[in-house]
C-alpha cells in the first residue's frame, strides 16, 4: 500500500441515501479482508470498548480494572488489552495505524532468537533459549508465504505483490461488505435488483478513505448491514 489513503468509487441513490455498491480496487479489498485477521483484544482497543454492543466491551474492561494481585505472575495485561497481530509490514491494516502519535493502535508481532541463533524462537521479550541457556534478544523475521514470494521475484508487479487479492480487476463491495470481482453483467444485475419498480436517483459519488474512515469502517461492520451507507452518506451529508 503506496499511501494511506484509498480512493472509493460509490454508486449512490440519493432517493434514500443508500450505496448499491463501491467500484474498489486490491487496495481497499486488502484493507476489509485484513480485518479478519484482527484478534478480539485489538478489535475492542480500536473502537473503544466502553461503546461496543453485547459482552466483548465489559470484558475487555474487566481486564482493564482487575488488580494486578489477581493476576499470575509475570502476566503481562497488554497481551490480553493489545494482542500483537501477526503480519510482516502492516501493508494491509495501514489505515488503522495512523492517529495521534504514541504507541500505534496495533502492536506488531515480533519474534526474537538467542545471540547463537539456535533454532527456537520465542513472542517473549528477553526469554532464556532451551538450548544454549543465552537471553533471546535478536529479533528475527517472520515472512509470510505472500512476501517470501515477492521477495523471490515473484512475476506480480510491486503493486500486485502482498496482500490477498490480485490488482488487475475491479472488485464490487456492497453496503454490507459482500465481495466479488466486477463485471458489466454483475453491475447491471445488482442495480436491477435495488431499482427494479422503485423510485430512484442513481448518483456516483467518490470519496476517499483514509485513517478516520477506516476506523468507522470496522466499527460499522461489527453492527451494521449498510457499512457503507452509514460510514459515507449518514457521518458525511
């Protein structure tokens, strides 16, 4: 992902201010796979869990508040409120990584070795090695198979390389984040669908979509059907 903003192509009608469906590129259909791949803890960190619906946001806070006495020792509170995520260069959730400074939203997944780099490898900071009993200091790559084969010289293009999809086709989203490749008939069939015998205003309307749209857009997804009619034309008028 080259920047941190995405640009969106949104069939609109305006009768009742609903998206039919988003003309996206790999880029942004990257960005709404990669949210499958958040862990719980990161989900409720993200959206502020004092605002979720059902149980998850009650217990993200139980965590928040339980006393350290309660706690094992040598637990650590952020691996529960903060869980890593694993991916090698945060290509696909780059959105969700801007904000205000700090510590960024999503902790990276690291994995470190000993000085002897003997073959075991550990997520915890200055662990002993089983074998040569040295701290496990170094940090060590860990690629996956989508970027071992870009770096291989995989015959993809740099902007095709990574991420889940290919980057020659237009993909369709609709409101409620269903994704498939677009083509003349598919388009047509869809409008058919949401206009056939209504009153209708059909529009485009293009927006983009960065760190803030980002964001509303996973906490849409965990309550909505229409994420993008309540993410583009219900927040923005």
């Amino acid at each position: 992902m080259a920047s941190t903003k995405i640009s969106l192509k949104l069939l609109v009608n305006n009768k009742t201010k609903k998206v039919l469906f988003a003309e996206a590129g790999k880029e942004f259909v990257d960005f709404v796979f990669s949210l499958l791949t958040l862990p719980i803890g990161a989900v409720a960190k993200l959206v502020s869990a004092g605002t979720m619906h059902g149980s998850v946001g009650r217990l993200y806070q139980s965590v928040e508040h339980i006393g350290a006495s309660y706690l094992q020792p040598g637990t650590d509170r952020s691996d529960l409120l903060q869980p890593k995520v694993l991916y090698p260069d945060a290509r696909e959730l780059l959105l969700l990584q801007g904000g205000g400074g700090g510590e960024p939203a999503l902790a990276r997944f690291r994995l470190s070795t000993c000085a002897g780099y003997c073959a075991t490898a550990t997520m915890e900071a200055k662990a002993t090695c089983p074998q040569c009993k040295l701290v496990m200091s170094t940090e060590v790559a860990f690629v996956l198979p989508s970027s071992a084969a870009a770096a291989a010289g995989s015959s993809s293009s740099s902007d095709d390389s990574g991420g889940y999809v290919k980057g020659v086709v237009t993909y369709m989203v609709t409101d409620g984040l269903e994704v498939t490749p677009m083509s003349a008939i598919s388009s047509i069939t869809m409008i058919n669908k949401f206009t056939a015998g209504k009153d209708v205003e059909l529009a485009e309307k293009f927006v983009t979509v960065g760190t803030d749209e980002g964001l509303a857009l996973l906490k849409a997804a965990l309550r909505s059907d229409t994420v993008l009619s309540d993410v583009f034309l219900a927040r923005k008028k």
